[in-house]
C-alpha cells in the first residue's frame, strides 16, 4: 500500500515519520519546505504537489488546520481530486466540520474517491509515539482496509459510524475537554482566592468523581504556569466553534460549549492564541481580579 | 474513643455501622427513629437527642443534608453544644458553606470544643464500602487524632488546610462534577442529535483527553436512562449555591459553574430534583427539542 501525506505540521510530521519508520513508501507534501526535506531526508519521496500526492498513493492522509485547508488541498487548483484514480482512499485526519465533511465525501465518492474522516485526540506526544485516540467515520469495508495504518498511528481506534461521524465525535471530544478545562480553571481560582491550597484541592479531587485526565494533565500544567503548547487556544476555540455549527444544524442547544466558545475566544482576543488551552486558567484568574482603573 | 454519629441517612447511616464494624463504641441520633433502632440492632447506643451523644462521646460526627442543618443541631435546643465537655471534637462530614464552617468552628473553640470540617466524595456506594475521599480542613493536631476514623470511613484522606478547606475542597470537586456532567450530556445529545451512536463516541472518548469518572459512570447512567439516585439534583444544585456563595466571598466569578447552577435549578423546577443529577442530560435534550406549543 502506498500513503501519501498532506500537513506536516506538529501533528502531522511525527504521523508520517512513525508510517515510515513501519515500512510504507510514504509520498508527502507540505505548505512549507523544511518538514518535507525532513522526512525526505528520513525515505520519504516528495510529492511536489497535493496532486502529486495522489498521483502516487493508494491512500492519502491529509492533517490540516481548519475546513477550507482541507477543502483547497483536495479540490483547489493542484489538489487531490486532481491526481486520484478510482479506487483510492482520502483519510482526512484533520480536525474540520462534519457537515463539510459529508460534501467532499460525496463529491469524492462521485469520482470513486472513497473518504474517511478520521480526527484524533491525544496532542503531539500521541502523534509522536502511536497513541493516538482516532474516531473515526466512513464505510466499514474502506475503514477496514486502511486499519493496518491506524494501528501504526493510534491505540484507541473506534470506528463511530458513518461519514461525519468521526468529526462528530471529535467535536464531542473537544467540548468535553474545554469544559474539563474551564471546570478545573474554575476550581483551581476558587481554592487560591478562598485561601486554600490548589495543589492540595487537585490532589483531593483526583480520589473521586472528579477525576479526569484533565485535571491531572491541564490542573497540573496550571498549578505549575505552563501554557507551552501542547494544544493551542485558538485551535480549540476553532473546534468549539464547529461544535456549535454542527450543533446548530442538528438542533443541539450547547450552552455550557458556547460559554467555554466564548472564553477560549476571549482568551484569542487577548493575544493568548498560541499558547495552550490551559491558559484559559489566566482569563478566569483575572476575571476574579480587583481592577482600579476605569471601565471604558 | 468513644464515637458519636448525628445523621444517619443515605450516606451517615452505612459510615456509622462501618465504625461500628471497625469496633468503636458509637452513640447516635437522627431526627427519624428507623435508622436509630436498625443501628442499636447492631450494637450502637440511642442517645436521645445531639446533646444526648455529646454527652456520651470524645468525637461526634455529623452528616447532615445542608448548612441551617448543622447549625441547629449544634447550637440549637437539646443540640451537640449543651453536651460537649472541653477536649471534644465535633467531625462535621456534611457538605457545607466554608464560612459558616469558620463561624460554627470559632464559637465551639471558645468553649474548647475542636471542629474539622471534613466533607465527603464517593456517594452511597463509597460510604458503604469505606472507599470515601475525605476533605479535611483544620489543625493538624487534631486532624491526626481524628485520622483512625477517616481510615475506616475513606481511601483518599486530604488534609487540605485550616478549617474551612475541606468544604472549600468540596465546593470545587462539586463545580468539577456539576460542569462534567453538563459536558457528557451536551456531547451525547449533540451526538445523538447528529445521527451518531452516543455509546460509539462514550467509548471513543473514554480513550483520550476527555476521559474522567463522570464520562464513565455518568455518561453510562445516561446511555441506559437510569438516573435513580445515586446523587440527588437537588442537593447538587444546593452545593453550587454554596460554590457561587464561596465564589462570592472570596472574589471568584464563576461563569460556568453559575449556568450549571441554573440548569440544575431547572431541573429540580421541572419536578426532577430527587432524581440522579445525570438527568441533567435530559434538559439538555429538552432543549434541543422542537416544541409546538405556544411559548407563553
């Protein structure tokens, strides 16, 4: 089976490399040069193009930022859609909108372009040793056959349903951990302005129904004032957002998602995009903040 | 040492008969008389009334449903206040406010009485298998004296800070909660409303960031409609109203906890308070339910 890869950004770079290291001919492209003559230099070929990707792959995983990245590396000028034969397979591993996901797949499935979508959780360290979670959406004969390229990639592979399913999955995902982050944030600034330890408060609360993998990851980089990426703000405030539109389409009311929306975007407007989601800690820290100065 | 008990309801009346159990002479009282009898069926003393168990014990815990509770067993006629000798110590395990905890403590040390505040996390099911996590606020002193009880009663025992930290402590596991549980149910309903397998994306879910306590034991409890106590909404919506008021004194806004706050407040309106609070998901689906009727 031959893989081409498009996006090898923090995530996308160390999912190619671990593929490589498992023996695929790996045929890659990026936006930027440097990640592509890295994993030249590693065995992979260069595709010089999306469409040069797909002219040489019976598989092509794509990690990009936002929808339309994934929309123009696959039907802008030099795309995918350009280079694919009938029977090849895009697994869009990117974390985009499950609505948009639908169209491409259906415009894919017209040219006998098969597409998974297949976001995953578990940040740059899951992607950098193979364990990532990855949820994935599509028909069961095409998710099947690309199997043996999740096990390289991932731990905890659920196939969720149907097309988009993947995405609304990781949508869930995502509202779930930014409301495990405000939670905390929250509980954290309550303890120190009430004069109580936080770092006795997350210790106490990892013994019981509180716990998560949030507290004990997000509640430590807290404690500690680490807001190095790890997974950045404005990234989050984008998956939350199509949370929310996905929501909107299928009547989801998401109040407590459209709250941590809002923050996350606050904390964007506040120049903090580029640091990690637990920064959000800082926003409900100076929330709490006597200010002197006047309001407007 | 000689053991009091005041309170023995869902909660007080299996951590009674552990330390009766674990061997230690107890006296109780409680306002309704079956829970009494079951328990001098097992060995325990009647003491008649609070003052009654002060009067007969070194330790005398407290497990009562909210803050007006505890006062009035202490302070009121016939309350713990009249029988405590000097050298006692009053173990209050219920759940509420810091700041009366701080008041009750200051007016019991003038009469050389010791307080903790020692509030609890597990439910039924960790008081009656002794598996509790215990919060304790107060001084060190006699929070070791006390610490042969807490091991027969709990797992995870926090000395989290002076008195008043354990139900800090506890307004922040309960806010952690409260907020999990809004999470899990916004995720399944957004799933479920987007035609995708809710228990698909639990388990996918379960693999990654978002895992915690709640997406597993409460996420399940809504998969199968069983939101048989368990937790009451009511007493968690009780134990906000202490988080917010806590956040009020200590300077901490709280804007996702005050939502969860008034979508529990929703719940207990609707006539769904003595349900389990994972019935929270089923507001969030009524949210996102088309309704025919007229608004108003």
């Amino acid at each position: 089976m031959r893989v081409g890869f498009v996006g090898l950004g923090i995530m996308g770079k160390p999912m190619a490399r671990n593929l490589l290291r498992a023996g695929y001919p790996l045929v890659v492209h990026n936006r930027s040069r440097p990640a592509v003559d890295q994993l030249v230099a590693e065995g992979a070929v260069d595709g010089g193009s999306a469409r040069g990707v797909a002219e040489q792959s019976d598989v092509v995983i794509t990690m990009l930022p936002d929808t339309p990245d994934v929309e123009r590396v696959t039907f802008g000028p030099d795309g995918l859609a350009e280079g694919f034969r009938p029977g090849a397979v895009l697994v869009d591993m990117s974390t985009i909108s499950p609505v948009a996901t639908r169209a491409m797949a259906a415009r894919l499935q017209e040219r006998g372009v098969r597409m998974l979508d297949a976001p995953v959780s578990g940040g740059q360290r899951g992607a950098e040793e193979g364990t990532l979670s990855i949820m994935v959406g599509g028909d069961a004969e095409t998710v099947e056959r690309v199997q043996p390229l999740f096990r390289v990639l991932g731990k905890n592979i659920v196939h969720v349903g149907p097309t988009g399913a993947g995405q609304v999955c990781k949508a869930c995902n995502q509202l779930v951990v930014a409301l495990g982050i405000l939670a905390v944030s929250e509980a954290l600034v309550l303890a120190q302005r009430s004069g109580v330890d936080p770092a006795k408060v997350r210790q106490a609360l990892l013994g019981g129904f509180a716990a998560s993998r949030v507290l004990e990851v997000h509640g430590q980089r807290m404690l500690e004032g680490n807001h190095e990426p790890g997974f950045r703000a404005r990234l989050h405030h984008k998956d939350l957002r199509i949370a929310l539109e996905t929501g909107r389409q299928a009547g989801a009311v998401l109040l407590a998602t459209a709250l941590a929306h809002e923050l996350l975007g606050a904390l964007v407007a506040r120049g903090q995009g580029e640091r990690d989601h637990s920064a959000l800690v800082r926003l409900v820290a100076d929330l709490s903040r006597a200010s002197g100065g006047p309001a407007l």
